[in-house]
C-alpha cells in the first residue's frame, strides 16, 4: 500500500459544498494523510521541519485545493515556497522528493468549455497547472495530470456525490499500486482512468 498525503488549501471550506463532500470521501485509512494547511497553519506560520518530515514519509502528494485566479489559495504557495527549499527538494543534493508521485486534485466553477482556447479563460487547465508540473519536475518528482471537477457552480447533488465517489476511487486505486502511470501522464485528467 503506497502513503498518500492529501495537501489540503482552502481558506473557506465551510462555504464550499463540493469540497466538503470531496473530503468526505478520502478513504480513512492508516496510509492516506489529510492534511489542511488552514486548519494548521491560521497564521501561515508554517512549520517547514514538520512539513518535510511528512513529505518524507508519503510516496504519493496530492495539492488538493480549489482553482483560484488560475493558481491555488495563497497558503499552499507559501508552503510550496517555505518547503520546498534549495538543496533539500531541488538544486545540488536536493533529492528529497526524487521519484514520488505528486499531482492536483481542483475545483472550479467554470465547466470545462471555459478552459479551452475558444473559451473564457482561453487556456486550457493543463496549461494553467504548468507552474505546478514545473516545480514538480524541479523537485525530482513525477507530475500526473490533474483531478479535476468543473462547473461546481451548477453542479446538483447526483452530480456532486458522482465526483467525491470518483474522487474516493482515484485514491483507492493510488493507495493499492494499481495506477499505470505512463497511461495516466498521457490523459488530460486523472479522472478519466475511473
């Protein structure tokens, strides 16, 4: 069974339907961490040893957050700044991270046609992840595409109980070793493998 840690950033879950039900349904099992960094950390006085120590103990990392102004809440990229430090997680002697597994689990409002380059945003969800997948890389670590739900503003109940099951099987399948992670590299969500 592989060590999953969840990275969970949002700065008002109480508001969030979607999120709350997604947490749900994260598997309670001895290898699989949920972390909030919001619980944790209220002032962002993040605890940088702490943080690496729990790094160093799961195989498997998951930026769990919604999308906002195309990136994520500020706390996760003041932990991304914080921990991920020269010569521990990159640079020379910098293999802390080398060859785990790390990827985003977002949320957003717009469906998936208003991120595409005919739509809204006029860029596609990959392409707005690619700060992400490039401090993956430099860390050493391998960068699956993203979970994504989309369109949570008109999402009913049905369809919202669909994605957290989806998003409960996705970890399932990580903690027992049974994803094929060339197949997921080459898809454009992770939610296309359920």
């Amino acid at each position: 069974m592989h060590k999953i840690l969840v990275l969970f950033a949002h700065p008002r879950l109480e508001s969030s339907r979607i999120n709350t039900r997604l947490i749900k349904e994260i598997p309670q099992q001895e290898n699989i961490t949920f972390h909030d960094l919001y619980e944790t950390y209220p002032e962002f006085n993040v605890d940088i040893e702490f943080e690496k120590s729990l790094l160093k103990r799961h195989e498997i990392v998951i930026w769990h957050h919604p999308f906002y102004w195309y990136s994520s809440p500020p706390l996760l990229k003041q932990w991304i700044d914080m921990v991920l430090e020269y010569g521990w997680a990159y640079g020379a002697g910098g293999e802390a991270l080398k060859d785990k597994i790390i990827f985003n689990a977002i949320t957003t409002g717009g469906n998936e046609e208003a991120y595409c380059e005919q739509g809204y945003n006029k860029y596609s969800i990959r392409q707005f992840m690619q700060p992400f997948e490039q401090t993956a890389n430099l860390c050493l670590m391998q960068y699956l595409p993203p979970f994504a739900v989309m369109g949570t503003h008109n999402m009913k109940g049905e369809q919202i109980d669909r994605a957290a099951l989806n998003y409960g099987r996705l970890l399932k399948v990580l903690s027992n070793g049974d994803l094929d992670l060339e197949k997921a590299k080459s898809l454009r969500y992770l939610n296309e493998i359920l």
